[in-house]
C-alpha cells in the first residue's frame, strides 16, 4: 500500500518559509493571500490490513518524520 503523510508548521507558529515564498510570490505580481511551505513524504508498506499500515505509518511519522511542538500531519492513502 502506499501512503502519503502531509506534514505542516502549526498554524499559531511563524512559517518563515512560507512567508518568504509568499512574499516573492507577491513581489513578482502574483495573486494570493497566503502561503505555507510544509514537506510531503510518500511511504510503500507490505502490510495487507489497511489499519494495521495506517497505524503503522502513524508510528513511523511520530518517530522521526515531524516535530509534535511546532507540526501537525495527515496521513492519506494513496493506492493499494
């Protein structure tokens, strides 16, 4: 199966990043109102039981993917 975890800065933290795309973005006469730069990890499991590989992509996110104090992430399946 694969899975793709959406990791973002929380909305109550600073997004550097993101306001530094935004403001080049504006600069160079494009239209928007706001931007935020996360990153997007795509993960293959084996595992044949879809809650099992969900709870297993949950625990590999926690580990090492994303910072609990300033992110927040999403898990979506992508394809079996």
């Amino acid at each position: 199966m694969k899975w793709g975890v959406k990791i973002m800065p929380r909305e109550v933290l600073l997004d550097s990043q993101g306001r530094a795309v935004e403001s080049l973005l504006k600069e160079n006469q494009f239209q928007l109102n706001h931007c935020r730069v996360g990153r997007y990890v795509e993960i293959v499991t084996e595992q044949a039981q879809e809650s099992k590989a969900r709870e297993e992509i949950e625990k590999m996110t926690k580990f090492v993917l994303y910072n609990p104090l300033i992110e927040t992430f999403t898990i979506e399946r992508l394809e079996a």
